[in-house]
C-alpha cells in the first residue's frame, strides 16, 4: 500500500477506515478511534443551572454515544428552587442522561437546592429501563424506556 491511502477493513462487525501507516481512524458510527484524545471534563462547564442534563457535547456524540463510560465528572450546582425543578428520569441506581442533573443530585440526597454545591456523576453504559422511585426531598422520579437505549449516570462521593 503506498503512503496516503486508506483501505476498509471489516471489523468485529464494524466498517473501521486505516490509513497506511495502520491507524485506525474511524468506525462505522464516526466516531473517533485513533490516538487523539477525547473531550476531556475539563471541557465540560462545570457550573450548572437546574435545566442542565447530561446531553453535553463533551460527554456525548450527536448519536447518543459516548466512548467515556466509567469516567467521573464533577459539576457545581448553582442554588435552585426545587418546586420549579422536581423530577427525575430513573433512580439512585441510574438517571437517564436526559434527566437534569441538579435535580436529580437532590432526589439522590447529593445537593440541597437551597445551597446548591458540587456533586459528581459517573457515566454509565446504556439501559432500556428507568424504573420509577418514590418520591425523595421534593423530587419525584418518572419512568422512562428506551428501545435503543439512553446512556445514564449515578452519584459518586
């Protein structure tokens, strides 16, 4: 193979793209698979509002993917009103990244709204189910499924 080409390969069910020095640079689904670094929690803001979720671009791709499954990430919540902001998709054993994460630190007993402070998640591999909780410090907790399934998050001292 000369310098410069690229050929397909079929991998493990996957169509990858190596250049001719053998790196691999893209898998079927375009995300990034070569040496360069991903987004770090560094390019995460890390203060947040009680509307924000986990549908950052620096955890997770256009897709819904994301490549940083077991990583710890640490925000700042700012103080909010709990009655404006009282529901979570899921529980303590896993909230669906769509669910906002101030609110759900609080249904979780990792925030008090009316102080506000630092909580850190753990991103979790995808689920299909998010059971519905009881209700916990002003936040109710909401079912949700997914037939594709939606990544998710828990709380990490």
């Amino acid at each position: 193979m000369t310098s410069g080409t690229t050929k397909l390969v079929l991998a493990l069910t996957s169509l990858v793209a190596i250049n001719s020095t053998g790196c691999l640079l893209k898998s079927k689904t375009g995300s990034s698979t070569t040496s360069a670094p991903t987004k770090s929690a560094k390019e995460c803001k890390p203060d947040l509002v009680a509307s924000d979720d986990a549908r950052m671009a620096c955890i997770i791709d256009k897709y819904g993917d994301t490549e940083r499954v077991g990583d710890v990430i640490t925000f700042n919540c700012a103080s909010f009103d709990v009655a404006g902001h009282n529901s979570a998709y899921g529980t303590e054993a896993g909230f669906s990244f769509m669910s906002q994460i101030c609110p759900s630190a609080v249904y979780a007993g990792k925030l008090d709204p009316t102080t506000g402070g630092q909580v850190k998640i753990e991103l979790l591999a995808k689920q299909n189910d998010f059971p519905a909780g009881e209700p916990k410090n002003g936040v109710k907790s909401i079912k949700n499924h997914s037939d594709k399934g939606v990544h998710a998050y828990r709380f990490v001292d």
